[in-house]
C-alpha cells in the first residue's frame, strides 16, 4: 500500500524532542510512572511499561532513573501520582488535535492547554469532538532504504495488519493492532528488523491539508502544546504543506 510520507515529519519530531531532552526525560518518567503503576512493574509482564522502558533507553536515560520511577509508582518509594487526561480541539484550518496528558494538577493542565488554544488561532472542544477521526495503532518505522521484501515478509510471518510503503522517499510503516504491538516488534526484531521508531499512536483516518501561513499556525499550537510540562503526546489530522517549518 502506497501513500504520502510521514517520515520527515517523525524525523521533525524526534529532532525537536532532543532539542527538549530534560523534557523528555520527564515525559517519560510519567509515562513508565503510569503504565508501572496500572500494569505493574515488571516489563516483561507489561507491554506498556517495556515500551516506555525502551523509549527511555533509546535517549539515554540513566537506569536509575528508570527503576526509580518504577519503584514511585508500585509504593516502593514515594511518588505523586499522575492521572491521565485527554483534551480534543481544533487548530487553525480544521486541523483536528488531540492532546494526551499526565498530571496532578488538573485546572493548572486544562489552562494551560485552554490557553495555547485560544492564544494560536484554535479552540477547545468537548469530549469526543474529534477523536472519532482519529484510530488507535502500532506503527513500527523503517527509515528509507531498507529492504521492502524482506521487511514485507516478516510482517505478515508477525501477522501485522499492514505494510505501508511510501513512494516518495522509500520509508516504510508495519501497522498493527495496539494489543499486538509487542509481539509483532518482537517478531520484527528477531530476525533482525529493528525499526528505526516504534510507538502505539493515534492515526487520523482522513487528513486535512493546509499550506502556507495556516501550515505554519498549526506548527506553532502544536509545538506549544508538545512543550507543556504536563502534556505528553500531541495528534493532528494535519497534511502539512512544505513550509510548514519555515
């Protein structure tokens, strides 16, 4: 299956994470916080919690601040503890935006995200205004060059859902079910096609296109909204144009 490629914009993204690394280590602190403390601490018990475990690894974050987020979230040592809260709104142009957050706090978060809205041209919705567009699913991410046979085969020998090659610079997408998410990268990765990014994510059915200065607007609140200490993942029905970066 063909489509447009997403990967300089997963690339967009990672660079900017690193850009924001003590922010990410915070993120990823709640996170394995949260998936510890509602799956239990054992990683190889729980695929969320692995998941966070190899996100934190992969920026290198030190192994002591991975067990000690573990042991705050399972009563070992004490912690705060975080709730999960989603918001949904518009950016400009239509854009739908879903914004998943952790936090103690939740006036301080639902003002704070309130507010990116309102300053950058968007607007806050209700619960379930957008997120019927949007479908939850693994992606595992191949940069462009690898083996498209090869990545095709271990893919349907993991039973993924489906296999995605974008024509336009190669790269690759294996999507699968959310609950299947580990046992396909695990499938993947033991006959040596470990993808370049792997995460659970949400994915727009349809796109909304935009260009030019309301491209670069929808940058902006998204890039707002991602920098706020107590969101972690922002999503976006977006197909930016591209100066959206300019």
């Amino acid at each position: 299956m063909s489509g447009h490629s997403k990967w300089a914009n997963i690339q967009h993204r990672k660079g900017a994470q690193d850009a924001k690394r003590g922010k990410v280590f915070t993120k990823l602190v709640r996170e394995i916080g949260v998936a510890a403390r509602m799956g239990g601490g054992d990683p190889d018990a729980n695929p969320r919690l692995r998941l966070a475990v190899d996100n934190a690894m992969a920026v290198s974050m030190p192994k002591d601040n991975i067990e000690r987020a573990i042991k705050k979230a399972t009563g070992e040592l004490e912690g705060v503890e975080y709730e999960e809260i989603r918001y949904e709104g518009y950016a400009p142009g239509g854009v739908a935006v879903i914004v998943e957050c952790m936090t103690d706090n939740r006036q301080r978060t639902v003002a704070d995200v309130r507010h990116a809205f309102n300053k950058l041209g968007g607007n806050l919705g209700t619960d379930g205004s957008v997120s019927y567009l949007f479908k939850k699913m693994g992606v595992l991410s191949y940069a462009p060059g690898v083996d498209e046979d090869a990545i095709t085969e271990a893919a349907i020998e993991a039973t993924a859902d489906d296999v995605k090659v974008y024509e336009e610079d190669g790269s690759i997408e294996v999507l699968t079910a959310p609950e299947q998410f580990d046992v396909v990268r695990t499938s993947m990765e033991k006959v040596g096609l470990k993808p370049d990014n792997a995460e659970v994510t949400l994915r727009a059915e349809t796109e909304v296109a935009v260009e030019g200065k309301i491209a670069q607007q929808v940058v902006k609140l998204l890039e707002w909204l991602e920098d706020l200490d107590d969101v972690q993942t922002v999503y976006s029905n977006a197909d930016l144009g591209t100066d959206a970066y300019a």
